[in-house]
C-alpha cells in the first residue's frame, strides 16, 4: 500500500494518459491480480477511480492556479492524465455532482 500510494503521489504516475493496471503492477514488481485485489480492498475503489481521483485532484489544483488561467480546461484535463474528453467529464461530473466548468466558477 505504501509503494502504490508512493507511486502516485511522488512519482506521480497518474500523469500518463496510457497508465493501465498491468504497467503500475509491473511498477511496483507485483501482479495485476495483487494490485487489483489491494485497490479494492484497502481503498475500497476499482482501478480507474482509484487513478481517477489522483487525476481529478491534479485537475482541480490545476485549474485554480493563475498561471493556467490561459488554458483550457480540457488541456488542464489531458495535463493531469485524462486521455480523453469524455472519460473527463464523466467522471469529473460523478467525483463532484457538477461539470467542470461549474465548478471553476463557484471556485472564483
């Protein structure tokens, strides 16, 4: 648990849009199996809400930076790991009841 919580927070691993099960398991030297049984019974998510919300998180500080102010949100979304728009929104929408852009404007 402390190697796969190490891996995403300082290594930051969720940052590659093509981050799949089997390469962090080969990461961390361990089975997709393991990994998957670890996610889901230590953080109580599957995989991709467990990469998600590292995404999501990264997003969110993203979006409130004001050097980003020129961006768009779905580049901030591609820059914190997203690989496409609807995966994005669809669980952006889910993590927080609300859509991206709703939640920057009640953020200013």
């Amino acid at each position: 648990t402390n190697a796969l919580i190490h891996s995403m927070e300082k290594d930051q691993l969720y940052l590659k849009q093509d981050l799949s099960l089997i390469s962090l398991a080969d990461h961390l030297h361990t089975s997709g199996n393991k990994l998957s049984w670890l996610i889901n019974d230590t953080m109580d998510k599957n995989f991709n809400e467990f990469v998600n919300d590292y995404r999501i998180e990264s997003f969110q500080k993203k979006a409130l930076e004001p050097d980003n102010q020129n961006f768009t949100l779905l580049g901030l979304a591609f820059e914190s790991g997203f690989n496409s728009k609807s995966a994005f929104n669809d669980y952006f929408k889910k993590k927080t009841g609300t859509t991206p852009r709703s939640w920057l404007k009640a953020q200013k």
